[in-house]
C-alpha cells in the first residue's frame, strides 16, 4: 500500500506544481505580493518534494516547502510592489511639480507681457507687421502728396504762363 501513497503524493505534488505554473501564467496582471507567492510556492514544493522524498515523507515535504516558498515569494513580491508604488509616487509628485512650475512659469509671463516688461516672438512679428504697414500707408501718402504738389506747381506755372501770354498779348495790341 505504501508505493500507491507513494504515487498519490507524488500526483498531488504534480497537481499542485501543474495548477501553479497555470495560475501564474494567468495572473500577469496581479501584483507581486501574488505572483511572488505563486512562485515561491511552486518552487519550494518542488524542492520540498525533493526533500520530503529522502526522508520518504513527499507530501509533507511538499506542502511544507510549498508553505515557506509562498512565504518567502510573497515577502519578495511584496518588497517589490513596494519599490514600484514609490516609484510611482515619486513620479506622480514629479509630473505634478513640473506641471505646477510650467503653470507658475506660463502666469509669470503672462504678467510680464501684460506689464510690458517681456514681449513674446509672436507678438513682436505682429507688431512689426502693423509699424510695417502703417509705414507704407505713410509712404503712399506722401508720394500723393509730393505729386498733388508738383501738379499744383505745374498748374500755377502753366496759369502764370497763361497770364504772362494775355499780357503780352495785351501790350502788342495795345501799341499798335
């Protein structure tokens, strides 16, 4: 009756190693703390029926590995989510600080710009664009203007010239 215990340890074991690896492998989404556990256990009643099996006690072997290996991983696996959740703490607060300091940084130039004491490369094209403009506005009106004014002084010229005709178009009928 001995080797049929023998057997049935050996298939409870395998069960137990068998169910393990096919939990582990579904839970790659479960913490650590888990997956340490599941690990350790499949490895420490592994190694627990390699020890039980010696000393002809496999199943308490395994069941006692299998106890201190999910011991063990789940401690391991715990340590480790520990580390991940700082880690992602200290980013979190990273992010946050950074978006505060962009925040900080953006109202500051905001209120340089409306006081005058910074103006940014957009608003400079822009008013460049306007001086530019009103300058050639100042432009084409002066060019208007010089020839309105030439075209006055033709005119005068041409009315002096007229008058200066009749004049001395008078003063040769007059002396004859």
């Amino acid at each position: 009756m001995k080797p049929y215990r023998h057997f049935i340890s050996l298939g409870a074991g395998s069960a137990l190693v068998l169910s393990s690896f096919l939990n582990s492998g579904c839970q790659t989404d479960g913490s650590n703390t888990e997956n340490g556990a599941v690990a350790g256990a499949v490895a420490g009643a592994i190694l627990g029926t390699i020890i039980g099996h010696q000393s002809g006690e496999d199943g308490k072997g395994a069941a006692a590995g299998a106890a201190a290996g999910a011991i063990i991983g789940g401690i391991a696996g715990n340590r480790k989510d520990r580390q991940l959740s700082e880690i992602q703490s200290e980013r979190r607060i990273a992010e946050e600080t950074a978006a505060r300091e962009r925040a900080e940084a953006d109202a500051k130039r905001q209120r340089m710009i409306s006081q005058g004491k910074s103006v940014e490369d957009q608003e400079l094209l822009a008013a460049r664009q306007k001086a530019e403009a009103a300058e050639a506005e100042v432009a084409r009106l002066r060019a208007e203007e010089e020839t309105a004014l030439r075209k006055a002084k033709q005119l005068q010229e041409y009315k002096e010239r007229e008058a200066a005709a009749k004049a001395e178009a008078d003063r040769i009928r007059g002396g004859q």
